[in-house]
C-alpha cells in the first residue's frame, strides 16, 4: 500500500505513452517435459544496459508440472477508477498461474533483480472456492485480481463450464466465482472490458481434453473449438449477448478492445478458419441501442507446402495456415500486431479505421516451412507467438512458444527458446533490432511478456485521451 497513487498507473493511454520507457521485462520460463520447475525471467532491455538483452534474474518455483502460459500484474490502472478503485495498490506483484496444475503464484518484483516468491495458491484451494481448474488469464480490475479459467470441476476439467473468479488485491485470497448468469458462454479463454461503459468481452478455445495433450484433429475438423464471442454486464456479472462467429470459424481467442474508453470496438483473433485454413482478425462494435455486433474484417491466408516439408499433423493439408495465436493493440488504438505463430509472421495493421485493417508492416521469422532466420544469423524456433507492444508504441517484443503438446505437434523436436524485439518506424513498418535477442537456460521454452511499469496488455484506461 502506498500513500499516494503509484506512478505507473495512468488515467488516458495519452499519459501511458508519455511515461518513461521500460528498462525491464519479465518473461515466462516453461520446462515443456515437466523435468524441472518452470520460472520467471527478469530480462534487461535498457540498450544502454551492459546486460542489454540478458537475463538478470530467474525465479525458479518450487514445483514441477505447472505449465505456466499466462500472467499478469496484481494493479494496474484500473485501480483508478472512480467507482471502485483502489488507487493506493502498488504495481508491485506479478500473478502466474500454472495452467496444468492450477497451482497460482504470486510474485514480488518491488525489487525486480531480487524478485522472489510472496504466496502460492494451491490448487485444491481454487478447487474449493470457484469449481474451476485450468487458471489462464489475469486481469486486474478496480476491485480486485480476475483470472479466468479453461476448465470446470473434476479429474478432466470437464464437470461444469470454466469461468472467471476473482482474488483480493491485497491478501490474494481468492473470493469466488464472477459470473451470475453465464448464459450461453460454455468455454472460455481470454477477456476484457470497457470500464467506464461498463461491459466485457469473453472469447473461447476449448475444454482441457482439446488441448492439454495436444490439437485433437477430428474436434477441430467437426468444429468443435470455441466460435463466439461473449459480451456481460460487467459489474451485474451476467452475458447480455452471445455472437457466433460461425461453427468453420475455430478458436476464437484474444479479445483487445480500443484503449480509449470513449472508442467502443475492439478485435479478436480467430486461428483458423476449418474451410481454407485461413487466419482471421475481427472488429465487434456496440451500437447506440447498447446491442454488439462482429465482422470479419482481415484474413490471413495460408502459405502452399510439399507434404514433406509438414508436420504429420498438416501433411494431408498441402500447406501451413498462419495460425493466428495473439493480437495486441497499440495505446494510441493506431497499430494492431498479428502473430502468424504457423507460417513465421509478425503483421501490422493500420486499424486507425477500425472496419478496414490495412497491413502496415511486416516481419518474417521462423515458420513451420519457411524457418527464416533472424538478421542476427541465428535460427528462431516455432515461430512469432505472445507480442507485447511498448508504452509508447515505438518497440514490440515477443516470444516463440505456443503451448508444449501444440509445439511439439506442429514443429517436432525441441526448437530453443527465444525472446526478440522489432522497432517501429514513425508511420509504420517494423524492423527486428539485431542486437536484441534473448537467450533461455537449456530445457525451457519462452512464452508471455510482461513491461516493467506496466504494458499495452495489462492496463484499462478509466478516462479518455485528450
């Protein structure tokens, strides 16, 4: 607790971007075989740092087999909303829940080079408390830590649909399940909100069976992956409007609505697209009479390949669909990146309109065929997957890893983690930065981002830019 509000929150993401840039980055550590713990790395990326592009400090848990995918801060700037805040949190602990164990931990970076271990949750505590398992995403709100789930109750995760529970900012304890009327929403994945307007966004993947030990190829030929998108009364916790994206449409992940609260659209992310493997960006807006609508408005279509050059997973396909696996969405609501984590593409859409993305950059690297190297000489594995966008827009990062069962599926043998940097030109265009590049300790792979201060993924805005 602070006596005055902690300066990396910000009430407009016109403040946000002003803010001075980031010298560290915390990175996410997975042991794919289970073989030891999985960690935290602290990753120095001030370029006039001697231990620029170095980890400085790792946390390593205590236990083996959480598979850690997602995470985020315990506040944020949502802490200053006027409704119910707390603006005097610090942005001081890190949330990383173990999506196979549904083990929680919480982290103190006040220190980050001595960043250590604070509480750990155990899972029959989230057992006890929601009837969830499968922990995912971590949103801080205004009254407290959300963290939504992908499986329900039991052995399998499938007694009961996933949801969204919510701990307490300051004693972590976890308080219970969000939702009051779920409505048609059965899976879940990633979420978020308009928190002056007062509604959220829900979007799907699957049940634990569909993806802990791997894609299930006949589920997703009979489009049984998540297809809507979900909009709730935000704080009457009820779903006041359920659109499908359409059966062919599967796995409907990341949801990234406009920074400015006054800007009420947003996009979401779709894989892919079960009739030509496309990939696929959509914008949903509300309309004045309070109901959502969504379009599909980018497509990303596949690259042809020799069945040879395929997993066995794709080699009946004759080619690599771009497998769209995170967006991320710039504070000034002007860029909106696209990982392509199959085909080996960064994109960049100018979404100034948002009904007509227009591509704005581009970066090649890695790819299940095209395995481009990086200017640096080195070869990058798997391919581009969870992107994290600088305050002020004028940097992104990003990791290869996708989830260890899907790598190992779509690129076989254990390809190395890595964690890379692009720079952005003033009117778009992204060039990798050739002196940034990350190495992990041997047997982990990499995978989410988060800015020290805070980052284009983590906060909700209450006010708009000016």
């Amino acid at each position: 607790m602070t006596l005055r509000p902690d300066p990396s929150f910000h009430a407009s993401p016109k403040l946000a971007m002003q803010a001075p840039p980031e010298k560290l980055a915390f990175t996410l550590m997975l042991s794919p075989d289970g073989s030891q713990p999985d960690g935290l790395a602290i990753v120095d990326v001030d370029p006039s740092s001697k231990t620029y592009s170095q980890i400085v400090h790792q946390v390593i848990m205590p236990n083996i087999g959480d598979e850690f995918h997602h995470f985020g801060w315990n506040a944020c700037s949502s802490a200053l909303s006027p409704l119910s805040g707390h603006a005097f949190l610090e942005r001081r602990y890190l949330i990383i829940p173990g999506i196979r164990s549904s083990r929680i931990y919480v982290v103190d970076v006040k220190e980050p080079r001595k960043a250590k271990i604070h509480k750990i949750i155990e899972p029959e505590e989230v057992f006890a408390k929601t009837g969830y398992s499968r922990p995912h995403t971590i949103h801080c709100g205004p009254e407290g830590i959300y963290v939504s789930t992908l499986g329900g109750g039991g052995k399998d995760g499938t007694d009961g649909p996933p949801g969204i529970f919510i701990m307490d900012c300051e004693t972590f304890d976890i308080i219970g399940r969000y939702e009051m009327d779920r409505g048609l929403q059965d899976k879940h994945y990633d979420f978020w909100w308009n928190l002056p307007r007062n509604y959220m966004v829900s979007s799907e993947w699957g049940i634990p069976p569909q993806f802990e030990n791997g894609l299930v190829p006949e589920d997703l030929l009979s489009n049984k992956y998540g297809h809507s998108i979900h909009f709730w009364d935000l704080r009457g916790r009820r779903n006041i409007q359920t659109i499908d994206l359409g059966e062919n449409h599967q796995m409907a992940l990341e949801i990234r609505p406009a920074h400015d609260p006054v800007k009420e659209y947003g996009f979401c992310g779709v894989v892919v697209d079960t009739t030509n493997l496309e990939g696929s960006i959509w914008t949903w807006w509300r309309n004045k009479d309070g109901t959502f609508e969504a379009k599909k408005t980018a497509t990303i279509p596949p690259q042809p390949a020799k069945p040879e050059d395929l997993p066995d997973l794709l080699k009946g396909f004759e080619a690599v669909p771009p497998l769209v696996t995170d967006i991320d969405l710039s504070l000034d609501d002007r860029f909106l990146y696209v990982s392509c984590w199959g085909t080996g593409e960064m994109l960049q859409y100018d979404v100034t309109d948002p009904m007509k993305p227009e591509l704005a950059g581009k970066v090649e690297l890695g790819g299940i065929v095209s395995r481009t190297k990086h200017p640096n000489g080195r070869d990058f594995g798997y391919g581009p997957q969870m992107v994290e966008i600088s305050r002020d827009g004028k940097r992104v990062y990003w990791t290869n890893s996708l989830y260890s069962t899907w790598d190992d599926q779509f690129y076989p043998g254990d390809r190395g983690a890595a964690m890379v940097m692009a720079e952005v030109g003033e009117n778009g265009g992204l060039t990798l930065a050739e002196d940034f590049w990350v190495d992990f300790p041997k047997g982990y792979r990499s995978h989410q981002i988060r800015l020290e201060g805070g980052d284009c993924s983590t906060d909700s805005f209450c006010y708009p830019s000016v």
